[in-house]
C-alpha cells in the first residue's frame, strides 16, 4: 500500500511539472514552439549585378593609381601588336594523341597578337595600356556569353600541358620556340586563369625573348584580360596588383557603386 501511494505521488509530482508555463522546454503537444521564423535573423540582401554598358566598361578599366611602380598610362594600346607573336605552328612535333593540339597553340599566338584571347567580347568592352621602360601591360573589361566565356577559360587551363613547348615559323622562315607555364593569380572574382608565354626568336638579326604574363578573370558574365611584358621580362606583381584591383573594380561597376580612386593598401 505505502509503495503504491509513493508511486501515486510521484506521477502527480511528474504532471504538475510538466503543467508549467510556456517556455518550457518540453516537446510534448501542449507546450507552445516559438516560430522558426521569428528566431531566424534575415540574411542581407545580395546586390543584383547590372549588365555591363560602354560607359560601364570604361570605368572599370584600371588607372595608374591600381598599379606600383612607375607605370604610365597610354593611348595607343589598341594598336599594340608584337611581330614576334605572327608565325604558323609547326605542326609536325606533336604526337599522334595531340592532334587538337597544333589549333590550339595557334590559337595562342593568334589570341595574343590580336588582342583577343578570350574571343570576342559578345556586349560592351573596352581595354586600356600602360608602358614601364621597355615593358607593355594591355588591360582589357568585356562582357560575354557565358559559355563561350567558360570555354574559352577551360582552354586557357590546358595550354600549359597542351602548349608546354613548340616551334612556330616566322614569315621570314626561321623558327622561333615557344614555352607556356602555368602562373598563380591571387583568389578573384568567380573563376580564374593563368600562364606566362615565352617566345624566343630574332628580331633584327639579333636573338630576343619575349616575355608574357597571360591573366583572365571571369566575374558572372564578364571577364578582364591582363598581357603584361617584354623583351625585360615580365613583373608578376604589376599582373597581380591588375588582377586584384581590376576584379574588384569591375564588381563596384556590376553592383552599381562607383570605384574607388585608388586601392587602400597604397595609401
């Protein structure tokens, strides 16, 4: 009987706490859940990118100021075309397994003395270029079709194990060697590419190599191009410093807010 009596007790005990306010934190039916919603903080809202226009793609263009060292702006880069990038790929190298290959280091050559390595912008663009002693960096903002954009990036990719070395005849008829190596760019906008391109020839009858850093950037459905070089080399800190900045000011346009004059870490 007392043993009964206890047990008697303890499931009241048991129910009487169980009866307790709202706030309780018991999952049984009669016990009221706050709502998920009103414990959930609302997530910002992300800006929506705005097609690139002309106007658009001139003000994401990079100055002097995204650039150190002794960089001078001008206004004959759409002009600018290096002879000893014109030469017919010899075919004859490659191996049986590559014959897509000779196309694409053709491609190569032909992409970077045109202007256009990324092919053409299908909306607006424009490029600009800047001159240091005997060096020439070619800035470029465009928009594309994705995915003529994205294939055109994957190609880029495979240059390096595709393109890693071959020879290209000059009009002249002499042969002029090619080397393309992979380069790291900083971590920019959506996806991102990039090589160093060698050509070593005769210019005046006297042997010079030409140096490239080679730096494409896609952000949504637009994309920058950077050539950076000469006959000095390349300066893999003026193509990172066009890269980083470039990316960053071509998202200020999409998202509608206007470029900071010059990036922070220079001031």
């Amino acid at each position: 009987m007392l043993a009964a009596a206890l047990a008697a007790g303890t499931l009241f005990a048991t129910a009487a706490c169980s009866d307790g306010d709202g706030d309780s934190a018991s999952t049984g039916s009669g016990v009221a859940a706050k709502p998920v919603a009103e414990r959930t903080t609302a997530s910002p809202t992300k800006p929506v990118a705005k097609p690139l226009t002309p106007a658009g793609a001139r003000t994401a263009l990079i100055t002097e100021g995204d650039l150190e060292d002794d960089w001078t702006q001008v206004k004959s880069a759409a002009s600018w075309q290096d002879k000893l990038l014109i030469g017919k790929v010899d075919a004859s190298q490659f191996l049986t397994a590559k014959t897509q290959a000779p196309a694409d280091c053709q491609r190569l050559l032909d992409g970077l003395y045109d202007d256009d390595l990324l092919g053409r912008p299908s909306g607006a663009s424009a490029l600009t270029g800047f001159t240091e002693g005997n060096s020439r960096l070619l800035y470029q903002v465009g928009a594309y079709q994705r995915a003529a954009l994205g294939k055109s990036l994957d190609w880029l990719e495979s240059l390096p194990t595709t393109c890693d070395q071959f020879n290209a005849v000059a009009p002249d008829g002499s042969t002029r060697s090619v080397q393309v190596i992979e380069a790291s760019l900083p971590k920019a906008g959506d996806t991102r590419q990039g090589v160093t391109v060698t050509v070593q020839g005769a210019s005046g009858g006297s042997p010079v190599t030409l140096t490239l850093d080679v730096a494409a950037v896609r952000v949504g459905d637009d994309a920058i191009t950077v050539t950076n070089g000469g006959l000095d080399g390349a300066d893999h800190d003026s193509t990172e410093d066009a890269v980083s900045h470039g990316t960053t000011r071509l998202k200020d346009v999409r998202e509608g807010r206007t470029p900071a004059p010059e990036p922070s870490e220079f001031d």
